[in-house]
C-alpha cells in the first residue's frame, strides 16, 4: 500500500470543502473563459458567417 493514500478516517468540515472548492474556482475560471472564447469564435467562423454570408447573397 502507498503510505497517505487511505483516508485517516478524520471527519472533513464543510468549511474545508468550501475553500477546496474555491480554489478549484480560481485555478480554472480563466481557462474556462479561454475555452468559451475560442468556441465562439470557432461556431461563428464555422456556422455563422457562411450562413450570413449565404443568406445576404442569395
């Protein structure tokens, strides 16, 4: 067995969990903007301008 890796058995406050979580929350939120940025950037090359352009020169 690798030594730390079986819970100790003490109890986890919700306090705890909560500044857990909020780290979580500042280590990703940019790359999630990121993520976001890109895929609509991506959706309007990809569908929308052809559709507009489609559209506005039939």
């Amino acid at each position: 067995m690798i030594p730390g890796s079986l819970d100790t058995g003490e109890p986890r406050s919700v306090w705890c969990a909560f500044r857990a979580f909020r780290g979580w929350i500042k280590r990703y939120f940019w790359l999630w903007i990121a993520y976001q940025t890109i895929k609509g950037i991506a959706t309007t090359t990809v569908i929308w301008a052809p559709l507009v352009y489609m559209y506005l020169h039939n």
